[in-house]
C-alpha cells in the first residue's frame, strides 16, 4: 500500500534523541532554545516559541494578541477543525470566510465582506502547503486595524513573493507526524514582535515569567527537548523534504493534466507552494463519483484522503453553536477534493503507480 503520508526518521533523529536521554534533562530546557533559534532564522522572523502542538501555538497566539470574549475572528471554514477551535478556547467567536475556488484559500473579498465593528483579526490558513493572497490580507488587515494570525501548520518553508509564512503576522506551525517536518507532537510561534513572544512565552508555563511567580493565567503546553532534538534534525532536511514533494507534484500534474474530470492544483506564479497535500477536484464530468474512484484506488493499492468532507460551519459543535450560513465554494470544496500522496518517500515507481491507476479508469 501506498500510504498518503509517511514520517522520516532517520538514525541521525534516534541517535539525538538517545543523547538528549542520556543528558537527563528531557523536558524543556536547552534543545528547546536551540530549535526556536533555528526555526526563527529559518522562517526569517527575530523570535520563535516552541510549544507541545499546532492547536497550541494557534491558541497561545490568540491569548498573546489579548483576544476573548466579545471579539471576533475572521477564518476559513475549509481547514482541519483546530482552527477554529483555537479561536471558541478564548471565548471569541470564529466567524468564517468563503475560499477562492482556484486555490482553497480564503478569499480576501469575503474577507472584507465578514468584517464588523467587533473584528479583531484575520486566522488565514495556508491550505495544502499554498499560501494565501498575502498581499490583498495585509492591506485589509491595514485598513481595518486587524490582527493577522497565520495558521502555517500545513506551510513550513513556503513562500509568497519571496518572504516564508509565518512571517507576515504571527505564524503558527505543528511539527505532527503527517506534516513537512515531525517532532512527534509539537508546534512554533513565530513573531517579529518581543512583546508578543514574551506573552507567549508566559502562556507556555502556567503564565510565569519568573519561576512560582503567576503573573497571568496560562497552560503547559511546553516542548519537551526530547522533541526539539527530533526538530532540529527535521529542520535540516525540510528544504530537501519540500524540494521532494515539489517534484513528485510537478510529475502528477504533468502526467494528470487533461483527463477529464480531474482538475490538478492551480498554483499561483508569485508562490513556493510545499504541497503539504496535493490536492484534486474530481467533478461530475469525472464518469465514477469521488468516493468509487478511492476505491478502485485502494484495491491499486494507493490510499488517498479527503481534506476535509465537511467544511467547519456543517460541524454539528457548530451547528449546535447556531451556525447555519451557506458558503458555496467551501462546500462544493468538501465535495470534490481528493489528496492523493505525494509526500517525499515516494518512489518514480509510486508515482508511476498512481498515475497508471487513474488513467486506467
Ligand atoms: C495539523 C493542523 C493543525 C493542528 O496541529 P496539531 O499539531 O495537530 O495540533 C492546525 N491547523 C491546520 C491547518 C493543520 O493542518
């Protein structure tokens, strides 16, 4: 079978895993203080706080920028439910945003459209390793007096224009095993800004600045360095990682362009897209519907996923919530994607594999 998503670990992982054991000190302390340094020199921002999860970051960046009750925040409703969920935690209210239909992103008119007196900020996602129309989000986040909060947990390493995300406005990554890079479980806040990564800094841990000294409420979402020693070694391989899934995207795309039915990724020209998924529509001009063509894939022996069948709004938490809005190209989205794998351990043979089973339908 060929899995849709596989983590690489290496021996050079394990053996710094055994020697930050052996150190005795395993949970936050030094490999921690190591990895945000890296990851904040690689993403290009002054500072990185490393947390226990994506959900984590997204949460802590949330309570970093003073957000709560009686705020809301624009989103997307086209992404894995920790999105939204970060924003419920602090007692705001997620209100969401239609995508592009191109692109799966948020659509930045939609944006505008969703704005009220009560808008505090924009959590935009860069879906599937794409990054989101950044130009057209800072200048209404501008215009507006808006946050911006970027959920990158599906971006590490790509770019837009040039700059990595996680750099327009405070990034949040997750190091989960399906993702770019792994740390096992784990998450990054990256910001430009000491005092927001300060605050974040004291959300980690209960809220402290000084040890026993709780000067604000907070959680323990800290990294282990048994965790950050995994990072350290992944960070160094993400860029061969990306190249990896670039190429093995460019491949599908010029072999599954034409086929009717089948719509391969539209990537934008002022982007690096790391296709943390590569993602198809399949519609009706397809002949078989979305789920018998998985099927026939599964008995090739090629797994594939759907992210995500119901956009956030149809979540039954959110519809017991009372949303009950109607946002079209979010849920024609749900009904047409299809992942197939491309993540780096593939093989030309895979590859091959996979376009062989799809052309044969
Ligand atoms: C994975 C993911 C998260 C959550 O990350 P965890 O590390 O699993 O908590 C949040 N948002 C998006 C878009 C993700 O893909």
């Amino acid at each position: 079978m060929i899995p849709i998503a596989k983590p690489i670990i290496d021996e050079d992982e394990i053996s710094a895993v055994t020697a930050v054991l052996r150190s005795g000190i395993i949970a936050q302390g030094r490999k921690v203080e190591e990895f945000e340094g890296a990851f904040a020199e690689f993403i290009g921002t002054k500072y990185a706080v490393a947390v226990n999860s994506g959900t984590a970051a997204l949460h802590i960046a949330l309570l970093a920028h003073g957000i709560g009750e009686g705020d809301e925040v624009i989103t997307s409703p086209f992404t894995f439910i920790a999105t939204a969920n970060s924003i419920l935690f602090t007692g705001a209210k997620p209100v969401f945003a239609d995508i592009e239909e191109e692109t799966f992103n948020i659509a930045p008119d939609s944006v505008t459209e969703k704005i009220t007196p009560r808008t505090k900020a924009i959590m935009l996602v860069h879906l599937y390793g794409q990054p989101c129309d950044m130009k057209r989000i800072m200048r209404i986040a501008q215009e507006h007096g808006l946050i911006v909060i970027e959920d990158a947990c599906q971006a590490h390493g790509a770019e837009y224009e040039g700059e990595k995300v996680g750099s327009f406005g405070t990034g949040c990554f997750s190091f989960y095993p399906t993702k770019n890079i792994t740390t096992g479980e784990g998450g990054m806040i990256t910001t430009d800004d000491k005092h927001i990564a300060e605050k974040a800094r004291m959300i980690r841990s209960h809220g402290q600045r000084e040890r026993y000294l709780h000067e604000i409420l907070g959680y323990n979402y800290r990294m282990t360095d048994i965790a950050a020693a995994i990072g350290l070694c992944q960070l160094g391989k993400l860029e061969d990682f990306n190249n990896k899934r670039i190429r093995n995207a460019k491949f599908l795309t010029g072999r599954l362009s034409g086929i009717k039915g089948l719509l391969p990724p539209h990537v934008r020209p002022n982007v690096k897209h790391v296709f943390h998924q590569y993602t198809v529509r399949i519609t009706q001009d397809f002949g078989i519907s979305r789920d018998e063509l998985r099927a026939k894939l599964v008995d090739e022996g090629i797994a594939t996923e759907i992210y995500y069948p119901r956009p956030i709004h149809k979540q039954p938490l959110y519809q017991d919530l009372g949303y009950n809005e109607h946002l079209p190209n979010s849920e024609k989205a749900a009904r047409e994607v299809l992942s197939l794998p491309v993540h780096p351990s593939l093989t030309k043979e895979d590859l091959e594999n996979v376009v062989r089973a799809i052309q044969g339908i």
